[in-house]
C-alpha cells in the first residue's frame, strides 16, 4: 500500500514546471490562496495540494 501523499499521475512536462514555479512562489512568500488579493499561504502541505491542483489544470487543458 501506498504512502497517503498527493499523486503526481498524469501530469506532464508543463505541469511538473507549474509544480516547480508555484513552489518557488510558496518559498518566495508570494504564493496567495484564490486570487493574488488572498492570504498568502505559510503552510507547504496546502502549497503543495494547490501546486498540483493547477498542474492538474495545465494538464486537462493541454488534452491529456
């Protein structure tokens, strides 16, 4: 059995790009919630879940 984590499964080439941009936003403190005028998010765990969530974006948007 599998460790509990995020799947990265089916994300592409430009989606592990967005995962890398978006995380050095979070490492930056520039990483917001929502929209740029949201809270900035401190937690990695949900920088990690939103990293992913637009990667899965780019993904679907992209065809795959």
């Amino acid at each position: 059995m599998a460790g509990k984590g995020k799947s990265t499964e089916g994300i592409g080439p430009k989606g592990e790009r967005k995962v890398a941009k978006t995380m050095h936003e979070w490492g930056a403190g520039e990483l917001h919630s929502g929209s740029k005028k949201g809270p900035v998010i401190r937690d990695q765990r949900q920088a990690v879940a939103v990293a992913l969530s637009q990667a899965r974006k780019t993904s679907r948007a992209r065809g795959k």
